[in-house]
C-alpha cells in the first residue's frame, strides 16, 4: 500500500529551479545565503506543514530584502530559497512542480530587532 503522507525534501533534491527540477544545476551560494538572511528575519517554526504559500510564492517575498536590517533586493531561484530553509533547519514538502512547503510560518515585517534577544 502506498503512503498518503507527502515525503520530505532532502537538500541532495533541491536544484537552482527547486526540487528535482531537470536535476540542473545547484542554486548560486550567493543566492542561497540572501535567502537564508530573509528566512532568519521573516520566519519562524511551525508543527505543521503551511500549505498557504509554496517556496515560490515565498522566494518572491524574500526576492524584496529586509531594508531595516540591510537584506538587499535581488533575485533568488526557487532552489535557493527552498535551500537555504532546509539548511535552517525547517523541513520541506513537494507541493506541485518543482515547489515545496514548508514547516514555517512568516510575515512581511521583520520580526527581528535590536531589541529582541539572539535567536528569536
């Protein structure tokens, strides 16, 4: 019987257009690290899988920078973006396509301040 239950994301799936796409080429470093600066700010663990926005809707959001805290604007691949969550430690499931969701949850605003301790 096969499992209902969608498989993880391992970071050996992931390519620069996201997961297992045309197994291409790996995301640019550079691309990966911008993503997991936005990651850091913007989001924060969950129990659950948040199936409200996939990694491409959310590489888009990250795409915009953190201004407060010096995060430029630029582009970032799919790849890279569900890269940089895995190597964070979130856990990532495929959604359609190349797309994965993920264990996290975010918002626009960095959460993130001078007065808030490591961490958080």
């Amino acid at each position: 019987m096969t499992s209902l239950v969608p498989s993880e994301v391992r970071p050996d799936e992931v390519y620069l257009e996201g997961v297992g796409a045309n197994r291409g080429e790996p995301p640019p470093r550079y691309q990966v690290e911008l993503a997991m600066a936005w990651i850091w700010l913007h989001t924060w663990p969950t129990e659950e899988f948040n199936r409200t926005k996939d990694s491409y809707a959310l590489k888009h959001l990250a795409e915009r920078g953190c201004e407060q805290h010096g995060v430029p604007e630029g582009y970032l691949s799919n790849g890279a973006f569900i890269l940089a969550a895995l190597e964070l430690g979130y856990r990532a499931i495929r959604a359609s396509g190349p797309n994965a969701f993920f264990n996290m949850d975010w918002n626009t605003r960095c959460r993130r301040g001078p007065d808030l301790p490591e961490g958080y």
